[in-house]
C-alpha cells in the first residue's frame, strides 16, 4: 500500500531524516517509534505532503506522491492527525469534520460531506449536534476531534500521530481501542506515532524505530522492545551503579532549597500536572524523567515563573515564588535553561553569556562570571564571537548552560540537555553536567535518556502523564520494573 | 429568531427600504442615503476577504480600477457602463490575481500581505495620476454626459433612482455574504485563517481557496467604484483609490463589525454620517475637530470593542451563539513546539 | 525613442540623478531606521510614524522660529520630545494590543495617524511652514548637491551607527536584539520585556526626532507631510527585511534611485510606479527581505 | 478623559441631527436670500489662497448684511470644500437641498469648480464662481446657471507668453525661435488649463518650448523634475502650482543650481508672497505672477469714484483680520470684488427688475450685466458670454496682470495699461537663480 524508499530531509545543514525506506501492507497498524527529534514527525509531515522530502520516493497505492501539495495527497486518500491537535475553534465540532468531509475528498456533494461528518463523529464517540463548540472539548475531546477529521477525509492510510499524549489512563485505552476498531471496521491502514509504549505495543501489528533520523529496528512489538539497540536508546547500556551512596551522604543535613506541593498547572482546558510534590535539596542533582508528553517540560515552566500554576504551592529557600513574575524569579537564584536550548541565534556567543547577565546584580560581577563560566567550558572562549545559531548542537548546549551559570544561580533548571544530540555529544553534554555539580551548583534536570541521566543525579522521581509515579534514589529507579514498563511498556 | 421570522424581519426591512425614497424625498438625505449604500457595498466587499484574516490595504486600487476602466471606456471609446463595468471588474479580477497568486503560492500572511497589497494601491494610484493624459491625473476625471439614451449610459439625475439602484446593488452585496457565509467555502476560509497546514491537512486547496474569495472581494469592489463613479459622474484619484481609501475600508468595516453580515453597513452609516455630522456641527468655526474625533474613536473601537459596534451588540444580544466567537479576536498561534 | 535620444540621457545629470537619488536615499534611510526598529523588536507597524516625524518639524519649527531658540538648542529638545511621543504612544496604545491581533495594532496605529494629522490642524493650522534656515549648495561644476540632503545623509550613517554601538555594546541593547529573536524566553534572563518595549519605543521615537530635525530643512511643514514619507518607508523596511538595519538601509537607497531615475526618463509618478512594482516582485522573490535567504 | 469625550461627541452629533432636521421647518417666509459659500479652510489649498479668498468674500458679504439689498436680508452660510472636490461637491449639494440656499458662491480650486457646476446646473441651481479659472467649467458646455467674472485659465496662460514675446528682444536679446521656454504645472484642473494657454501662447510667439510636464501638487520630490529642468536650459520657465510645490520646486531647484533668466507663475501659490517669501527669503524677489491685479495695486484714477472707499474698508478689515502681512494677497481682493460684484450689481437687478432670488432671476440679471473696464475693483469691466457661445458664463471683459515682486512689493508690469512700472527683466547677475 505504502512504499517509502530513501527518504531523506534536511533542514539546512541539519538531517532530520536520513535514508529511511519501509513499506506498510493493506490493512496494518505500523507503530512508529523513537525518542524526541527522532524523526519521527519529519516523516508523517512527508507523508502528508505538509514538507517536501529533499530526496527519496514515496509510492501510495502504485503512485509517486512524494513533494505533492498537501490537499491533493489528502484527497489521494491519506489522513492524518497532528500531534498538538489543531482544532479550527471558529466552526464548530461538526463543521470541522464536515469541512474535511467536503474537501477531504475532493469536493462532492455538500449531503455527502455531512453525512461522511456524521459517520466519523459516531465513530470516534463525539455528539453530532451540529452547533456545538469546540471550546467545550477537553484534552481527549480534541484527540478524538482530530481524529474525526481525519477519517472524515474517508482515508485508506490513516497517519495518527501521538494519540494519547495528555489522556489519563482510561483515555488512553479507550483511544487505543478506537485505532483498532477503525482498522478492523473500515479496513483503514494505519501508521501510528506514539510515546506511550505500554498502549502502543498491544495494538499494532509491526514496530519501526527511529534513532536520530534513522531506522534502528523493525519488527514484531515482542521482538523490538527486546532489541539491544531499542533498549540502548531508550535505558541506555552501560549499566553501571551509581554513586549511590556518595549521594546519600551528600543528601544528609543539607537545607530544603526547592519545594513544590500540591502543584497544579496546564494550558487553558489542557492540565498537564496533577498534585505534583518534589523537593531539592541545596547541593544536591535531582533528575525528573518520564516519556515525551508526561509534563516535564511544564514542570520545569512552573518553577521558572514562565507558567502560573492553577493550584499549589512552590518555595524557593522557603519563599513562596508562585505570583512573582518569571523575570524577578532570575534574581532569587533559579536559572532556567530551556528545551531545544533556545539561544539567541544570531547574537553571538559573547552576547548570548551578556544576557545571563542581564539582571543588575549580576552586570556588576560580569566580567568574573564570564571568567568562570569560560574556565567551565573553554570552548565557548575559543567560539565567543561566533554566532551563536552556526556552532554544534554540544557547543550550542555548552553556550545554554553557560548563559544561565551567567547570573550565579543557586539552582539551575536544565531541560532535556541531551535532546536532539547526537550519542557522543550527549555523551559530552552529560560529562558538562557533571561537571557542573562538581562546582557544588543545585541542579534539577528532565531528561528522557534515562540510563544517563541516572548517573549523574543523586535522586530522581518519573513523572507519567502529569504525575508522579515514582521516586529513588538513582540506583532504586534503575531497577524499577516501573521505570521499564513506562518506556519499553513490557 | 427562527428562520422564518428572520425572513419576515428581512422582508420588511427592505419593503421599507425601498418605499423610503417615495415617502421622503429630501434630496440631500437621500444623496446621503445613496453615499451609504454605495460605500457600504464596498465595506461589504472588502470584508469578504478582511473577515477571513485575509487584510488588504489594495482594495482601494480595485476600486480605482473599477472606476477608471468604467469611466474611460465610456468617454474615449463610447463604451456603455454595462459593457464597461463588467470589463472594468474584470480588469480588477485579473490584477487581483496576478498579485494574489504569488502572495498565497508564497504564503505571504500577516503584516507582509497588508503592506504588498498597500504597495499594490499605491501603484494604482501612481499610475492614474501619471497617465494625466488620458484620466485627467490628480484634479479628477468626469465622465461625458451622455447625449442620448440615459439608461444605456446608466446616467440619471433623480435621486430615486439612484437610490433605489444602490439598494439593489447593496442588497446584492449582503446576499453574497449570506451566500459565502453559508457556503463549505467558509469552513475552508475559517480554517484557514487558524491554521494552513491543518486546513491542508483536511484537504483544503488553501491557495485555490484563498485566491476565489480575494477575486470574488476585488470584483465586488470594482463594481462598487464603478457605481460610485456613474452616480457622482466625478472621480478623482484620491477619493477612488489609493491607500486612504483602502484604510477607510478597513476602519470602517471594523466599527462596524467584520464578522457579521451588517456589520459593514452598519460601518458605513456610522463613518459617513459622524463625518458628516462633525462636519457640518463644527462647520467652520473649528476646522480640523472632525478627524481628531474621529481618530480618536477608532483607536479607542480597535482596543475596546474590537469586534465592532454591531458584532458586540449582537454578542450582548445573544450571549449563547450556537458557537461561541470569544477567540476571534484571539492571535493565531504561530509558534509550534517542535518541527 | 531614438537611439540618439537614448544616448543623450547618458550625461552628467544623469550622473547628478544618480547622486541626488543617493542623497534622497540618506534621507529615506533615516526615516527607516527608527520604523525598523519598532517593527524588528515588537514587530508592530507604526502606521503613523511619519506623523511623529511630522510633529517633530513643527516642534522645530515653532523652537526656532517662534521662540528663537537656536537650532542645536531645538534639535536635542525635540528628540527628546518624540521620545516621549513614541513611549507614549507605546504606553496607550500597543501596550493594551500586544495580545491581539498584529493587524489590530497596525490598524490602531492608523488611528493615531488621523489623531496626530488632525490634532496639529486644529493646533498649528493649515498653512506650510518653513524653518527659514538656509544652507549653502555645493557645486561641482554642473552637478549640484544640497547641504541638507547631505547633512541627512550623514545624519543617516551617524544615526546608523550609534544605534549600532548602543546594541551591541550595552546590555539594554543587545536585550533589544535578543528580543526579538525570541521574546518568549526573555523573562529566564530576568529582561522585562514590558521595559524594554517602553524603551525601544522611545529609542524609535528619538530616531523620528532626529529625522524630524533634518528633514524640516528640506521641506515645510504642514500637518499632511507624513502622508509624504510614510508608505515609502514602510515598503523600504519590510524589502529590506524587518529589523534588518543594513537591509533597511540598502533598500532606502535601492528605492531612492529607482524613484530618483524612473522620475527622470518620463513623469514622476513613474518613479514610484516601479517603485512600488519592484517592492511587490522583490516580495515575491526574497520575502524575507532584501539580505535574508530564500524560505 | 476618553468618556468625556465620547460624552461630548455623542451630544454633539445629538445636536448636529436635530439642528439639521429642524433646518428644514425654519425656513421662514421673510424676505432674505441665503448664500451658501463654499472656500477651503483645511488641506493644502487653504493655504494656497482659498482661506484669503474666503476672508475677502466674508468681508463684503458682512458688509451688505449690514443693511441688506433691495429690503433683502443677507444671510450666508460657510462651509469648508477641505481641499477635496468630493467634499466641495457634497457641501454645495448639502447647501443647496438642506440648508436650502438660493445659490452658492465662491470655489477656490478648479478641481472643484468643474465637478460642482456639474452638478449645480443639473439642480438648476444658481452659482456665481468667484476665483478658480479653468475654462474646462465652461467649455461647450452650455450651462445656463452658471458665472464666472473672474478671468479663464487659458487667459493666465496667453498673458504671460505675451508679456515674454513682447519683451524678448528687448530685454532677453533673443529672437523669439531662439527663446527656449519650459512649462512645467501642477496636473490639476487649474494647472493644466494654464499650461494649454502658455503652450498656445508659446506657439504663438514662435517659442522653442524645450519642456513642459505635468506633476502632482502633493508630490514629495521634484528633483528629478530640476534635473530635467536643468538638462532642458530654458531661458524662461512657466510654472503653474499651488504651495507647497512651489516652494519645494524653488528650494531644490537652488540646491541643484538650476539657473534660468525669468520665472513667470500663474496665480495660486505665487500669488501668496508671504509663503514665497517664507520659503526662499530674497530669492522671491524678481518672480513674475499672473493674476488678477490686486485691488490695492489697481489704478484709482480710472476707476468708477464708489469703489476706492470699498478698497479701503476691505483693507481694513483684513489688516484687523490678519494683522501684519507685509502684502495683502491679490486672493483677498479677487473674493471681495468677484463678489462685490454680484451683491451691487447682479442681485439688486435681480430682486428690482425680475422680481426675486430664485435661479431664474439671478440668471436673467447675470446676463444682463454691463460693467465698463474700470466698473470693478480689479480694474476690468463685467460681461458674460451668452448662452449658445462656447463660453456661455464667463466674463469676457475680465483680464489678468502680471506682476513682478520687488522689494517686498508688488508691482504692475503688464500689460502696458495697468502697468506701474518696469519689468526686471532678465534675473540681474549675482542673483541665486540667474543665469547671466
């Protein structure tokens, strides 16, 4: 049905997706799996002619649609869903599908299109009211909305991408039934792109996984999730202990420094932590992991100031800082150094370090500061007047880090340092972090790369779907089947 | 209100709208009256395309064309206005999609569409004022009296009907709203205006669709300055086209409402007779207060009634829509975590 | 046109089109500078800036001809003046649109446009008024040039680069640049960014002054003269690229020479006409701006 | 202070409506004639002289509200074209079907002119033109309720072309074939007709016209046009403009160094020496300007004994007016005589010998008038062409002067009758602009 050979897409001097070739076969469900930027949206926007590939072939049902328009694809009989669903909130529920009802399939009849509208809400278990709003849907409402529209386009191939994200556990399985019925009901074909491994791993028939733009493995689910590499990417290998017990002593007698309870926090109708409790301690490395989509990144947003929680409460050395606004909070200590880096790309690296310095305490101490954060990373010397955006992924990361240690924090926040790395220069980026708490530096960091991160922490707590669900030392949490069953869902 | 009192509320309207001129006949309020209507088709047809987020500051070159073409045609070639007006909007059609097409193809949105359409009257008008040979350049352009058949020069010196032909030309404007409003083309055009790549990924031709409704708005247009031309019999480039016309469409569709069907019109009335009223209460014993005034209203509708004098009455009027609009006036998310 | 007549354009005035196109350029670049800043930080247009501009002539204007201040007593005043104007501006009117549409806020701006032309009709009348300042002329043989456009000009490089220096060298400034390549994270460097706004307004406001100060040598002042210069120095930011000061600044010339030379072979409106058509091709092709990549 | 305002606008718009729709129940029975005057006082023309015209109507207009015309009250009412024609054309419809005037007066831009006296003769409304000249109003039109004492475009045109060939030889040392001539003008109603009276004028006396272009009055760059200016080197250059242009034009035609032996303007912005002197200080002195004389340049002695104490009273109600303007615009005079006119002469006749105010009376005295050269203030006599004539509406006795300025003073230097002394011709050596 489908056949993707070489496909390759670059966005600049980046490759997103490198050589990637696979087929699907009538009536499959294909999981497509893989960390963050592992690829794995580059290729649905492919698919759905949303980018065009830079190389490579794609053939749907025996025709070459790779570098199609997107609408002339869709109506080719290919759906999808997006992975934030888009809802269109000025029509309503019913219009939205009816919309893709019409166009969806190349512009028949108006009836047709209402009727194609009716089908696809039943099917998904949304009313069929006609005038009801899109604003009343919450999180799974809007998942199911999207997926609506998608089969309201009447596809054969049906690009679901990151169903579940944001669902409770009910939702969730409840969302993954739906997938199975609409395959084994209409026969649609269905590639699947998903983080929730456990709910994944039931239903589809075949796995494909994505490492940095490339394929890894392909398989029966059994098989892939017992795939050394599979495993390498998610847990990592090495294995080795960690210093558990250094932590321990550390961890002793040390005052509170960060304390979250009870914490709330979401974007409109959208929760994304529920009751949230996590300490610091000064000195010590707490790590927070947990699959894409669990709320890390809000986490990290809420104590940055950057998000105002809903309920709760998060003390800062025992000062409450929920209504102090994100810029003050720089100056109580608390550096932020956000997901995907978020440099200033065309500053250079001089001034990217000048804005960690921005607050007028730290302007007077610039010069020290910037002495310091060079003998951490000398590399950002030797590359100060370079712009920012055009140095490496580590070094970009490096600049991150150092622009944060700029205000001479007490506790740096640090978001998913290894995504979008390659393996060596996570590699470096870790050893950077250890360095970093070598300087005796607070440091709470999310990561996904949960062998890694593990090493370098004292503690860490998994967050899944808004909450916690654990919490250990390093060594506890590696041995924890909870762990494993949250990544691999085995 | 049910469907068919809305009918009936619509029908009695327009009844009384068209026995109005036989029952009062003072000629300058009529004059007014024809202004109105006139203008609010205009309005009316810019927000076509304003409504869907698609903001053009070229309508004023539109009309331009639609006046001109009209104009010329008739005076140098003896042309009747019912095959000039008809060439002229086509002229405009053609104009708009030599400039739409690339403009869509490109997806050039926002702020960059607003000022490639600005430039796009700002050409317009350049080019009537230079070609001062043939359209009489910045003192204006009369179209010739016409000698023999009044109606075949669709020339006429009573009021009523002027007035009556602006009404049905106006009514004409409000029935194609309804047409669109109705229409899939609207889902398309909604969808569009939140979000491209979604719209396209339901199977919407975005460029395709854009570009129907920008020719269907620049045709309308250009039949509105036509009109306006035939019943003046005077146009200069300044009142006709350029970028003060443009902004006049724009301002006046937002008071009054872009995003329901009278909203224009309502618009309209409100621009012309406060400009009118300012202008003849102050008079000349303050000149200048009119703009001020006026100025400051709209600055003060942009922030505090954004969604215009009648869109925020009928939300007032109507608190439960069938769907809500609170976000129409929200900003379009355009950053998107991860590629 | 013969070919002779087509040779005989090929003089020294063409030389000296040319150059007075150069000159018009300076002035075009000034006006530009402080609009790209506004555009490139907040990435709000101010439809009526040249109507600040055009307030700072007439503050000029009555410093100097009224009261008889002297010039370079007038000029530092009136920038602060329009300082003001514009942080004002951004006060009453962006500050309470940011989260709306950007159309909104340039509608707005629009608004103030009719306040601000209307509001010096009612103030200082309608009649044209001149500084009275005259500057000697600079001749080179045939070819002319004026000290005021080459005052502007200066003005222009000089404005230019202290803009430079205060962006690169400060903290505030490079805050300005950072902003605007991603004003989301701005809060982690503790920047307030409703500070920093309030304060790139002011600096887009002192720049009007500036201008204002050198442009009421060229021309009268009359409560319309913005309608002059205003729709031109939107199109030469937004071909230059938005924020892109050298873009911002090669465009001014590109589009000054085209006006400069198109008026010349035939009517002057022809100047604008391809202006105007070379603006709306040059979007087509670099709709980024003149110095950024193609998409 | 943004409700109080809204408070204030809503009451007066409340205000402005029902004053507009009492307006039409109080049209009382007493015997008065309404006159609805149209000049504008915002935009670029106002300061281009439609205000001066409007000051000088308004001073003879209040002065025969004094004591009324044949029993007639006088009662005007002002309203404010804003330099647009499509303002000009509203209000005078507004004047004349709301405020119901009997006739309107007045009109500064030809641009205006030629639209309204379209539509007023289609009103079969009464309108007597006091300044604007195009003669495209009346070209073969045939209008019947439409009059013009003031001089026609064509006329301004033709008579500084003929002030040149006359002096040519003489003065400039130059054979008429060997004379070149540029005409530039702004593309208005007013500029064009001008500039077809210098072209028929130049064609006349055998001129080489080396250029002639139109621009946009608004246009905020003339240098190109000096460039070809320069690169033409005309010995004279006939321009025709409103202000600003014209100052614009002077100042970068100094900075480009554009020399040229004379400057001949035509009315309008030249006729304001205040703004000329204004924009380029000594260097307005020796322009050359072809308007209606002034009233207090035109020559006393041969003029009807009634009309040097009008001149007077005008002078010094402008001087109480407008105190300090070192020359009384010819504007000021060409709206008090144009109208003096028709208040002493048109009107009276009008309500004495064909019985009222209505249209068809006011036409009837219009044709009827019979003033002699030196019957006006500005020194020409009053006749209109009669209906079947080409020019059907205007006066064929009306002339224009040409002017020189001199030592802040206005002079007249043509034509040989009016003339008060002579013409400095060509610009004398060491002057900005002179090309000896």
């Amino acid at each position: 049905m489908l056949e993707v050979s070489g496909l390759v897409k670059r966005f600049g001097g980046f490759t997103a997706v490198n050589n990637v070739s696979f087929r699907v076969d009538q009536g499959e469900i294909l999981g497509l799996i893989g960390p963050n930027g592992s690829g794995k949206s580059t290729i649905f926007n492919m698919l759905s002619g949303t980018l065009a590939p830079t190389s490579g072939s794609i053939l749907f049902a025996g025709y070459e649609i790779a570098g199609l328009a997107p609408h002339r694809i869709i109506n080719g009989g290919i759906g999808r869903t997006f992975q934030i669903p888009r809802p269109f909130r000025r029509l309503s529920i019913f219009e939205n599908v009816a919309l893709a009802g019409f166009y969806g399939q190349g512009r028949h009849s108006r009836a047709k299109a209402e009727e194609a509208a009716e089908r696809a809400l039943a099917m998904v278990g949304l009313p069929t009211d006609r005038h009801a709003s899109v604003d009343g849907l919450g999180a799974a409402g809007l998942k199911k909305l999207e997926l609506a529209k998608a089969l309201a386009t009447s596809p054969k191939l049906l690009l679901a991408d990151e169903s579940l994200g944001g669902l409770d556990e009910a939702e969730m399985d409840q969302a993954a039934d739906m997938l199975r019925n609409i395959r084994d009901e209409l026969g649609i074909t269905i590639i699947w792109v998903e983080h929730i491994m456990g709910v994944l791993m039931r239903v589809v028939d075949r796995v494909m996984v994505l490492d940095h733009g490339e394929k890894i493995s392909e398989g029966l689910p059994s098989a892939v999730a017992g795939d050394p590499r599979v495993i390498e990417v998610y847990l990592g290998t090495d294995a080795e202990t960690t210093q558990a017990a250094a932590a321990e002593a550390r961890r002793r007698g040390r005052p509170m420094m960060l304390e979250l309870r009870g914490v709330n926090a979401g974007y409109g109708t959208f929760q994304a932590l529920f009751d949230v409790n996590l300490d610091v301690k000064a000195g010590e490395a707490v790590g927070v992991i947990g699959p894409n989509g669990a709320g890390k990144t809000t986490l990290m947003r809420v104590i940055s100031g950057l998000i105002r929680p809903s309920r709760g409460s998060i003390k800062m050395e025992g000062v409450d800082v929920v209504a102090t606004p994100a810029h003050k909070i720089v100056s109580l200590g608390i550096a932020h150094v956000p997901e995907n880096r978020r440099l200033f790309p065309q500053l250079t690296v001089d001034d990217n370090l000048k804005m960690g310095a921005f607050m007028k305490d730290a302007r007077g101490h610039y010069t020290e500061r910037l002495e310091v954060v060079f003998d951490l990373f000398p590399r950002l010397k030797e590359r100060r007047h370079q712009m920012a955006g055009t140095m490496s992924g580590g070094e970009q990361q490096m600049c991150a880090i150092g622009r944060a240690m700029m205000s001479n924090p007490k506790l740096l926040l640090l978001d998913e340092p290894s995504a979008g790395l390659a393996p060596v220069v996570v590699q470096q980026v870790f050893e950077l972090v250890k360095r970093i708490r070598a300087s005796g530096l607070t440091v709470l960091i999310v990561e996904q790369n949960v062998q890694q991160v593990l090493k370098v922490v004292d503690r860490a707590y998994l967050i899944e779907a808004g909450t916690i669900r654990a919490s250990g030392t390093s060594a506890e949490m590696l041995a924890s089947d909870t762990v494993k069953e949250a990544y691999l869902g085995v | 209100m049910t469907g068919q009192g809305r009918l009936a509320a619509w029908g009695i309207g327009l009844a009384a709208l068209v026995a109005l001129p036989f029952v009062y006949r003072d000629p300058y309020h009529l004059h007014i009256l024809v202004l109105i209507l006139i203008w609010s088709f205009a309005y009316t047809s810019w927000s076509m395309m304003g409504r869907f987020g698609l903001v053009s500051l070229g309508h004023g070159g539109f009309m331009g064309i639609g006046a001109y073409v009209t104009a010329l045609l008739w005076n140098h070639l003896g042309l009747s206005p019912w095959i000039g007006i008809p060439i002229s909007m086509a002229a405009a059609g053609a104009l708009a999609m030599i400039v739409g097409y690339p403009c869509f193809r490109f997806r050039i949105t926002g702020h960059y569409f607003v000022l490639v359409t600005l430039a796009l009257s700002g050409i317009v008008l350049q080019v009537i004022t230079a070609t001062r040979d043939y359209t009489g350049g910045s003192l204006g352009y009369t179209p010739n009296r016409a000698t023999g058949n009044k109606l075949l020069a669709l020339q006429f010196d009573d009021k009523i009907t002027w007035y009556l032909i602006a009404l049905a030309v106006w009514l004409f404007g409000i029935v194609v709203w309804h047409w669109v409003d109705r229409s899939m083309a609207r889902y398309a055009l909604e969808a569009i205006s939140e979000d491209e790549d979604a719209a396209a990924a339901a199977g919407v031709d975005v460029t395709a669709e854009k570009l129907k409704i920008t020719l269907l708005s620049a045709l309308m247009t250009a039949l509105a300055g036509a009109i306006y031309c035939q019943y003046q019999m005077f146009i200069t480039p300044d009142t006709v086209s350029g970028i003060a016309v443009s902004l006049q469409m724009v301002f006046a569709a937002i008071v009054g409402g872009l995003f329901v069907s009278l909203g224009p019109t309502v618009g309209a009335i409100i621009t012309i007779l406060l400009a009118e009223t300012l202008r003849i209460g102050f008079g000349t014993k303050a000149v200048g207060w009119d703009n001020l005034v006026y100025g400051v209203l709209l600055v003060l509708f942009i922030i505090f009634l954004p969604k215009g004098i009648l869109g925020s009455l009928l939300d007032r009027l109507k608190p439960q829509r069938k769907v809500s609009r609170a976000h129409e006036q929200e900003a379009v998310q355009i950053a998107r975590p991860g590629a | 046109m013969g070919m002779q007549a087509f040779l005989d354009i090929f003089d020294i005035y063409l030389l000296e089109a040319v150059i007075n196109g150069i000159l018009l350029g300076g002035v075009l670049a000034l006006l530009a500078l402080g609009l790209n800043l506004i555009f490139g930080v907040i990435d709000v247009t101010w439809i009526c800036y040249a109507e600040l501009v055009m307030i700072g002539m007439y503050a000029m204007y009555f410093m100097v001809q009224y009261y008889g201040v002297s010039y370079f007593v007038s000029a530092p005043l009136t920038i602060l003046l329009v300082a003001v104007l514009g942080a004002a501006l951004h006060y009453l009117v962006i500050a309470p649109l940011l989260t709306a549409p950007p159309i909104n806020q340039l509608l707005a701006t629009g608004g103030v446009l009719f306040v601000l032309q209307s509001f010096a009709t009612v103030a200082f009348g309608i009649d044209f008024r001149n500084l009275g300042i005259r500057l000697p002329v600079l001749a080179f043989g045939d070819m002319n040039f004026s000290y005021a456009r080459l005052l502007s000009f200066v003005a222009a490089l000089v404005g230019m680069v202290a803009v430079y220096l205060f962006m690169t060298r400060t903290f505030t400034g490079t805050a300005i640049r950072a902003i605007s390549q991603d004003r989301q994270i701005m809060a982690l460097m503790g920047v307030d960014t409703k500070r920093i706004y309030l304060i790139t307004s002011a600096l887009g406001g002192a720049l009007a002054g500036l201008a204002a100060c050198l442009l009421v040598l060229q021309y009268d002042v009359h409560p319309f003269v913005g309608l002059s210069f205003g729709p031109i120095t939107f199109l030469i930011c937004v071909l230059g690229g938005l924020g892109n000061f050298i873009g911002g600044f090669i465009a001014a010339f590109l589009f000054a020479e085209i006006i400069s030379l198109g008026g010349l072979f035939s009517d002057l409106e022809w100047g604008y006409v391809l202006a105007f058509a070379f603006f709306i091709v040059m979007m087509f092709i670099r709709p980024a701006g003149l110095l950024a990549r193609r998409r | 202070m943004r409700l109080r305002m809204a408070a204030r606008l809503v009451r007066g718009l409340l205000v402005a409506i029902s004053a507009t729709g009492l307006a039409v129940s109080a049209h009382a029975q007493e015997k008065k004639i309404k006159i609805g005057v149209v000049f504008d006082l915002t935009g670029p023309l106002a300061g281009g002289g439609s205000e001066l015209n409007y000051v000088g109507t308004k001073i003879i207009l209040d002065h025969f509200a004094k004591s009324g015309v044949e029993g007639y009250k006088i009662e005007a009412v002002y309203a404010d074209a804003q330099s647009k024609p499509d303002i000009a054309i509203n209000e005078s419809v507004r004047l004349l079907e709301q405020e119901k005037v009997d006739m309107v007066l007045g009109f500064f831009s030809s641009a205006q002119c030629v639209p309204v006296a379209a539509r007023v003769e289609q009103l079969k409304k009464f309108m007597w033109m006091t300044t604007c000249i195009s003669s495209a109003v009346f070209n073969e039109k045939g209008y019947k309720y439409v009059f013009r004492p003031q001089a026609s475009g064509d006329q301004f045109g033709m008579m500084t072309m003929d002030f040149i060939a006359q002096n040519a030889s003489a003065k400039l040392g130059k054979e008429p074939k060997d004379l070149r001539v540029a005409i530039i003008h702004e593309d208005g109603a007013y500029g064009v007709d001008v500039s077809k009276g210098n072209e028929a004028g130049a064609k006349k006396a055998g001129f080489n016209v080396v250029l002639k272009e139109g621009y946009s009055a608004t246009a905020p760059d003339l240098s190109a046009l000096v460039t070809k200016l320069k690169r033409a080197k005309p010995d004279v250059i006939f321009h025709t403009g409103y202000n600003p242009d014209i100052t614009l034009l002077l100042r970068q035609a100094r900075e480009q160094g554009l020399k040229f032996a004379a400057l001949m303007g035509h009315g309008a912005g030249y006729g304001v020496y205040e703004k000329l002197k204004e924009g380029m200080g000594a260097d307005a002195t020796y322009i050359f300007n072809a308007d209606p004389i002034s009233i207090w340049l035109s020559n006393q002695k041969t003029m009807d004994p009634k009309l040097p104490p009008v001149i007077k009273m005008v002078g010094e109600e402008f001087d109480r007016i407008k105190p300090g303007v070192a020359i009384r615009s010819a504007h000021v005079g060409i709206g008090a005589s144009n109208t003096y006119v028709f208040m002493s002469d048109v009107l009276p006749r009008a309500i004495k010998k064909y019985g009222g105010v209505d249209p068809d009376a006011l036409r009837k005295a219009a044709l009827d008038t019979d003033i002699p050269e030196g019957g006006t203030m500005l020194g020409f006599g009053v006749k209109f062409y009669g209906e079947g004539t080409p020019m059907a509406g205007q006066n064929e006795r009306s002339f224009p002067v040409v002017i020189q300025y001199l030592d802040d003073k206005s002079h007249v230097v043509w034509p040989k009758s009016q003339a008060q002394r002579e013409a400095v011709l060509p610009l004398p050596k060491g002057t900005t602009y002179s090309n000896q």
